[in-house]
C-alpha cells in the first residue's frame, strides 16, 4: 500500500528561502512565537503525524466509508483514534488565539499543517477543516459569552463545527435559503429548515457539534439581504464545559458521493432547534464571508495536496515498472525492458504533476503571507490593514481556489495515466485521488464562481483593472531584475510580456463589457486559467532565481535540488505556459457564440 | 432517473446529409441489403433497444456490480434478460458474414450500433463488444472447421467471446508475455498461465465463452516474435452446436474498478486448459493486430458517448435548475432566479460538451467508411484495397481513440460541473459518467500509445510525412472551396493555415528526431491532441457547409437544427480550436526539459 511522505524539503524552500518567513513572522506580532527552530519543529512533526497516523487510515477510510444509524453517524475504522491522537497533540488551536486557549501562531502556520494532513488524508482532514470555519466566525462574530461556550472547547478539540449554507433549491444562490429562525421568550431562537451537503454534520468524533447556521428571522428582507447567522450546537451547552441536552438537530442522511466517503456529508434537519443569533441581524452573509478567502486558500490545498500525493505515487510507479525502450536506446540492457520513467511521454506526465504541486505550493504559501497581515488586522481591529491584505488577498483567492483545484484535478488524472489500466484499480490508490479531488472545483464556489468572482467583482467592479495593474507590476518589477541572467533571461523576457498581455486582456475585455454584460460570464472562465498561468510562472521564476542564486554562491548537498527547480521552471515555461496563450484567445472571442443558440435549439432528438 | 435519447437527428445528419452513406453503400457489395429504409429501420430499432433496455440498467449495474462465487461470475440484475432480448433481436451478427448466420450489412452499421448502446450502457456493451473482437478474429484466421465450431454460435450471441492478452507484468510490452502453451498428441494444446484485465472472461449472459490468447510455444523466440494466438474455450465444444466438458480455465478474482463495475474484469488462470492454434506459429501478435484498427474506431467511441450522455443530462438539469440573474439581465422575471442556461459560462461548458459529441460523432462516421471498405478488401482477398484503406483508417485511428477519449473524459468532467454539488452525488449519474469513462483513455493501448503510433510509426516511420500531406491535401482542398461562403470564410482561412501548419509542424519534429531520438516521444501526445483538434476542425466546417448548403436552399421544419450547426461550428473554431496552438507550441519545446533531471533527482523528501 502506497504511503504518503511529507515533501519537508520543498516546503522549508519556500518557508526559509524563497518567501523568508522567519523574516515575516518577526514582522508579525504573533510572530514572536513561531521562531525557526519552534516552525522547524512542528513541520516535522506534522509530518510524521501525517505520514504514519493519517496516510495509513487514506484507502481502508474510502472502502470503508460512514455509516448512519438512528441519526447517528460512524466514521471509519481508526478516525476515532487518530483524531484523539490529533487532539492530544494540540493540532487544532495552532493558529487559534492564546486567549481562548489556543497557540497564537500565525494563520500560515494552520495552512502548512491542513497541507500535509489534508495531502495524506483529505476526507480526515476536513473534520477539524471545518471546526476551523466555525471557529473564525466565532472568533471575529461572537460575543465574549460565545467565545467562552464555544470558542473554547472547538479550540481544544474537543467540539466540532460546521458551516451550514445549502439548501436543495440553492447551493451558490445563497439569496434563496429558506430556513427559518423564530425568535423565543428566552432570547434563543428556534430553527426550522433543512440544510444538504453539510460535511461534518455528523460524526463520533467530538462529544458536541457546533453548527453555524444560514437562516431568516421572520420579516426579514427577501434575498441576501434578510440572511442571519445562528449558532445552533448538537447538544445544548451544559455546566462545566461539558454537554446538556441534546438539541433538535438531526442527520437525516449520508449523500452517497463519487468520493471522499469517510468524509460525512450530511442532509441536516433542524426541528425548530434552539440556536443563538451570531453577529448583526440580517448581516449573516457578510459575517460568514469574512473569513471567505482564507477559508478558499484552505480549499486551493485541494489542488496541490492532490498533484504532491498522485506525483509521489506514480513516480515510485515510473520507476519500478518496466515496458518497452526509450526511443533514445536501451537504457537498462540487463533489464526485460527500461523503466517507464526513461520515457519522454511517461516524464512529460511526472513533470507536469511536479510543475503543478511545487508551483501550486508557492502560490499558496506566497497568499499565506498576506493571510497572516489580514488575520493580524482583524487581532488588531486595524480597519486599514485588514482592506489593504484583503484586497490583496481577495484577488489572489479565486485564482489559487479556481486554478490551482483545476489543475489538481489534472494532474491526479495523470497520476492513473502512469499506471495505464493498473490506475483503475482501486488498490493502488490513484483513481481515489481522482475521485476525492473530484470535489474541489465544486464546493466553496464552484470554479465557474471563482472566475466570475475574479473577473466581475474582484477586477472589473471594485478596482476597474486596477488589480491585475497592481499585481502585474510586481511580477514585471521581479522579471526585470532577472533580464540579464544567463540562465533566467528567457523566463524572465516571457514573464514581463505575459504581465503586459494580462493588463492588454483585462482592458479589453473592460471596454467590450461595457457594451455586453455576457462578456464577463464569458470569459470569466479563461480570464481565471489565464491568470493561473501566469501567476505561477512568476511563482517559477521566483523558485528558479533563488535556486540559481544558491548554485552561483557554491555547491553543497542541495545542488541536485536546485539544479531539479531550474530544470522544473524549464520545463513549465516551455511545456505548460503555452496554454496561457489559447485562453487569451479564447476570451476574446465573441460572445455571439455562447449566446445564439436559444435554449431549445440546444438539442435536437427524434 | 435520468434517461438517454438516442441522437438520431444527428446520426441522420451525418449518414444521410454529411457522409452520404446511401451512396457510399452501394459501392459496397455488402451494401445492397443497406438501403435507406433498412438503415433507417435498424437505427430506430436499436434507438429504442438502446433507451428503453439499456439505459434503465445503467446506474443499477454500478450499484450492483459483478459477483465472483465458486468462480463463476454473476451480471447485475436485469442484464441477463436485456442480454436475451439483444440475442432475440439478432443484434449480434448485424454486420457478420451471412454464411455463419449474420445479417452481412457493413461494419460502419456495427459501429453506428454500438455508439448508441455504448452510450446508454457502457458495462453492457463490453459483453457483445469482446465477441466482436473474437469474431473477427475467427473470421480472418480460423480454419473452416473453426469457423462452423466457434463463429456461428458466436455470430447468434449464444456464445460470448473474450480477447487475452494482459499479463500482470505486462500489458502494453506483449513481447514480456509468458503464458506457455503445450502440444499435445491430439494436434491441441496445453496452456498455463494468468491473464489479468479480461474484460467479460466470465459471466452468465452466455452458454460458452470462447478466449482468444496470446500465449507461447515451447522454444518460440523470445520477444514478440514468439507469440501464438489461441482459442481456449470455457467448454469445450460438444455435439450439435452445443457445449461438452468444462475446460481448465478460471476465473481467478474480479478486479474492483473506479467505474465500468458492471463489466467483470478478470484475473483468468490457464491450468494446462485445451487450445486450439489459430493462424500461423508465432504470428499471434499481427492476427490479433489485424483488426486492430476497427477495434479502436470502437473504442474511440467511448469518447463519444460519455459526451453526449454527459450532454444530456447536464443541458436537462440546466434548463430546470435555477441560480442567479444572467449578467445580461433578468431572463426569467417572474422566478425567483434564471434557469443556469441562461449563464454565459455555463453554455460554455454545455456547448463544448455538445462540440465534442457532435465533432467526436463526425469523425468516427468519416472514418466508418473506411473502415467499410477495408473489411470489403479483407472479404475479397483484396490486398491492394486493405493496404490502401488500413493506411488511410491507420492514420486514423489513434486520433481517433487518443484524442476522442481524451475528450470524452473532459466532456465527462463538465457535466459533474454543470451539476455544481450535485454532480458529486451518485444519484443523479453524473459522476459515473465520469468513472466509467476514466477507463477509456487507459485500455486498448493509452493515449501515450495512441501518439507513439501516430507520429512514430504511422506519421513517421511508415510515410516520413506523407500521412499528414495527404490528409492535409484533402481537408486544404476542400475549405478552399468554402473562401468565398460569406459565412463559412473565416472558418475556412482557419482550417487551410492549420492544414499548411501540421505540414510544417511534422517536418520540424522529423528533422529534430534525426538528432535526438527522444523528439518523439516528447513530441507524440501534442501531436496527436493538435492532430485531432484539426480533424475536428475539418469536420466542423463539413457539418457547417452542409447546413449552410441547406439554408440556402429554403428554410424548412430543420431550419432551427442547421442553425445550430452553423452555431456550433462556430463556438469550435473561436473557443475550442485555438488550444491547438498551445499544443504546437509545446511539441516544438526542447527534449532537454523533459530528460535532463535525472531519476534519482525527481523528488527530494526530508
């Protein structure tokens, strides 16, 4: 059975050489406390816990599946015990505040972690992913009461959290919730309505489950504009810390999915359930998309933890499995045949799945930074610095969640490619890494919400192109330093046209908007992939240019590694940029040939 | 439950309109009992065979899978009996010889079949379909003797049949099979050893399973040169046509696959079992190879149906569900929201599903024709006609197959999409689609295969160009004649460039691989995927003249469905087609980015 090894020293590359977050932690106020040795520490240890605790339970989590029984569900064999061992080592409060019992480390912190946990296990992973979500609301939302009831033991562990949003009439048209909430005598609420697609919704992981809930007050506006956010836990809070009475909250069913099965996904009833409003009336929206792009970084995991996990895989594969010669000549004579990976095809698909992983990687950990600056906002209440990161940050989000979940879904789909038919069995692992990662461009906004996300709101209508200038003259500034590097020149000559072609595109596709509202739902999609590209090959050259920097000041023990990220952005630059240049093609055209067919006429039968 | 419609308006399109299959039928010797009101009639039949037999079953068979007990292998519920009603109907031998009971119409009329039932239930069709491969392979190079014993039982689908040729060490490397095969005194043989991927080695559909293998005899040179082809039946054959002893062959285990679980994959064991040599010593690999061409036209329809499937059901849920307001404006007013039809990029992803279906559709039925003509070159004897028309259909093919499956599983993925959520979710079959269709690109030789033998054998090796310059030859020509079409011009510049292009393209990768061996291997997947974009393209623009030619010629109660063409066409060459220009990019890029980082170099963990 295949394992999973944490990729330690690609991350430490980032971390330590080409992002300096030892420099940005001292930056941070919270910072004080995630020095080098302290990050160094948990990084290895996350590691081995993901490595010998989660990655074992990855498949026997899949065949196995949840089960529900009189409303109850039941995780798989051996979640119980490693999420016991999860709470023991402390994993869940890493980046929560110290003040509610948790370790006050930086956010990027919690983001490195879900990395290596959600890669070795994804369906694990998601239990305490979104207790996390509960927990930013609360912290950001609730009142002191509510940070002591709740904050407190999801903190430890202890308790679970949800985020309840979908209904059955609406998923992304979150206007449309129906659920009710009646206030009651006691100042609680009563709330009735069901609610779909709710991951976690139920497990025997926790003694208690804290759902954050999407409900109407009676009168309230039609739309978005009349949505409250409730808390509503599984059991009533009782005395001590501990739990009272059970509530009127009930999993009604599993929804049997294409994957990620030891993930609960649970229909949710509530029966007029007593639940306590969280943050202004009617502002339930705005309060549960504030934490909005931190919580898609953690979801943008789901393209890169895929790419890492299917690329290890199916490189120990290309090296054991024999079939054919090189084209080039017998590269194993004594051999029946050479090993897959002495072929140019077989290396294209290694290549494109490490390209993926290790650029996918340095977008995330490059927004991580920018998350720990607005995250200290918020600790601050500091109202400028959190607009500054969050716009910086608001940008960046849907092109990691949107791009980057796409392209994991590539490159676990040529991790089966490796394996040739052997990937269609299931016990080698790779067609479940298709099928959980199958779920990433879906939920948390599907990509096609990303892309309209981007384009629509996040570059046309709040900064007019503003965005892509702002961020284009930082990759052009970094490509220009690079200019009369031998070895760098031609990445960098590349990068610094693509920062001019990505503002040419977002001005023209502006003007012809302003004739043809269809234009932006129309090229959202390519605008989106377009922007992926080229922000990862500025990801790339960034990589390469500290990798040529390290092999010019003298070669020691890491030469291999840094000689393998020249050779890497190489090989991204020339073989998988070039898409950038069919969807700046593609967005342009016009919208007549998406719009002409009226909806009958886009079938004929009979 | 979602149902499939068979597409019959635009098989009929392209049969009667496009193709001109009247015609090209009475060419055909076989083609005199093909008139146009037996086509017809036969294409409505299995239309309705197909929707109201097949379709019911297809998510019940992946729910239920096969079963393995006593090794003997048991079908999914309701296939037995829809199999009965395919053996009533005489499906199996529509396209056989008259002379061992079938019906003798083209082999173009088998595969117009198996597209719709492939697509209605793809599990079932692999049953008939691994029948076909070993009648085809009986009817090319059995003895008369063997044609009376195994082809007419074949032929009446009394019988099933499988192909042999995997082994656990070795699937696409056949020169690694070690399967042995004995003579003994009575002129049979004894053969031992284990096969593994056997799709249909058992089941309960049929009294007797005949297998094709691929074994060797004592002292055969090694490699591919030493391989005999076999048939092993399950029983051996007994008095008048029915079965006698049960042979020594098994069904070791049933793999457990991401999709196609109605389909039972075996593990087969050969315990001395009795065979029959068929065809010459040691040539078992060119008489399994024979058909190998017709075979993937039928695989290639797996790319294909899953799109249109996927089309389907994506465009029906698009037209009810409802999410948001069209950027455009209100669409529907008087609902709480617009249907997702009326959402730019939704259409986007409904129409390349419908661009691949319908462009996919168009390319297998051009390449049926050839494929009619080969099969007369090979009733004739005619080796003159099966060169010229295997070169053409060779050339073909693993386009075909490469390209169209790639697509398909595309096509697949944006009908999950279309779904939001909810195309996670089992119930609504989208999801299926997608792991049914995984397999495609896998089986039958991958995609890597497919482009080995595109461009190194039959682009390279074989013509040195000349493939390419033919086929050019004929798409150049024929959009010259549609310059000065007001609205086909532009369509038309486009093909011509891309047709003078390829040219280009093929002469720099041959110059390049006279220097370094590995350009082919690097180059082979671009090749293709830019290889089938422009076939696509050259039957876009075919599809599009002809509805444009009909147009013009009065509107009549068709009107809406040409438009749609032309539409159609349209949204191919401005959204889709352009991808072949990052395709050109990349296969031109330098060996050296993917062979320079050594194997050891390809990760670094700790």
């Amino acid at each position: 059975m295949p394992v999973y090894k944490a990729p330690l020293r690609d991350m430490k590359f980032l971390i330590n050489e080409v992002f300096d977050y030892p420099g940005h932690y001292q930056t941070l106020a919270c910072g004080e406390n995630a020095t080098p040795d302290i990050v160094e520490a948990i990084l290895n240890e996350c590691g081995r816990f993901s490595e010998e605790v989660l990655s074992p339970l990855y498949q026997s989590g899949d065949q196995e599946g949840c089960r529900l029984e009189n409303s109850e569900v039941t995780t798989p064999k051996g979640f119980k015990d490693a999420y016991d061992q999860y709470v023991m080592g402390g994993w869940q409060g890493l980046s929560a505040p110290e003040e509610y019992g948790g370790q006050g480390l930086p956010a990027s912190m919690g983001l490195f972690k879900q990395e290596m946990m959600g890669t070795a296990n994804w369906s694990f992973s998601m239990y305490p992913g979104l207790s996390i979500g509960a927990m930013n609301t609360i912290v950001l939302h609730g009142t002191e009461d509510q940070k002591q009831t709740y904050l407190v033991p999801l903190t430890e562990g202890r308790w679970g959290g949800t985020m309840c949003l979908t209904e059955p009439q609406c998923g992304t048209d979150l206007g449309q919730v129906k659920t009710k909430a009646d206030p009651q005598a006691d100042g609680s609420y009563a709330l009735t309505g069901t609610k779909i697609f709710i991951s976690s919704g139920d497990h025997d992981l926790t003694e208690n489950i804290v759902h954050i809930v999407l409900a109407r007050l009676p009168d309230a506006p039609k739309g978005t504009k009349g949505i409250s956010l409730f808390i509503v836990p599984k059991f009533l809070p009782g005395a001590d810390g501990g739990v009272g009475e059970r509530n009127a909250v009930n999993c009604g069913a599993l929804e049997k999915k294409m994957g990620i099965k030891a993930s609960a996904t649970c229909v949710m009833n509530f029966d007029g359930a007593t639940g306590y409003l969280i943050g202004p009336e009617n502002e339930g929206l705005e309060c549960m998309f504030t934490f909005m792009n931190t919580a898609r970084i953690g979801t943008a995991i789901q393209g890169v933890g895929p790419a890492e996990l299917s690329y290890q895989w199916a490189l120990a594969y290309a090296k054991e499995r024999r079939s054919m010669r090189a084209l080039s000549g017998k590269k194993e004579p004594g051999q029946v045949a050479d090993s897959l990976i002495h072929h140019a095809d077989v290396r294209r698909m290694l290549l494109t799945q490490k390209a993926i992983a290790e650029g996918g990687r340095a977008m995330l950990y490059y927004a991580c930074k920018l998350a720990d600056h607005m995250v200290e906002g918020y600790n601050e209440g500091d109202s400028e610095k959190i607009e500054k990161y969050d716009d910086k940050l608001g940008f960046l989000t849907p092109i990691l969640k949107g791009f980057l979940t796409e392209l994991g879904n590539e490159a676990a789909n040529l991790g089966v490619q490796v394996f040739g038919g052997h990937g269609y069995i299931r016990e080698h692992g790779m067609e479940q890494i298709v099928r959980d990662t199958r779920i990433a461009t879906l939920y948390e906004g599907t990509t096609g919400i990303q892309a309209l996300d981007l384009l629509g709101r996040k570059v046309l209508l709040m900064t007019q192109g503003g965005a892509v200038r702002e961020f284009t003259f930082t990759i052009a500034n970094f490509a220009r330093k690079h200019l009369t590097s031998k070895s760098l020149r031609s990445l960098a000559i590349e990068l610094l046209k693509l920062s001019a072609q990505w503002n040419l595109l977002t001005v023209r596709i502006m003007l012809a908007a302003r004739k043809d509202r269809d234009v932006v739902s129309a090229a959202a999609h390519d605008f989106l992939m377009y922007s992926g590209y080229v922000t990862m090959a500025y990801m790339w050259l960034r990589q390469a240019a500290v990798a040529q920097d390290n092999l010019k000041n003298g070669g020691d023990e890491s030469t291999a590694f840094y000689q393998t990220k020249l050779a890497t952005a190489e090989f991204y630059y020339e073989r998988l940029l070039p898409r950038a240049q069919s969807h700046a093609t593609s967005m342009l055209s016009p919208t007549r040939n998406l719009m002409q067919i009226t909806p009958d006429d886009m079938a004929f039968t009979g």
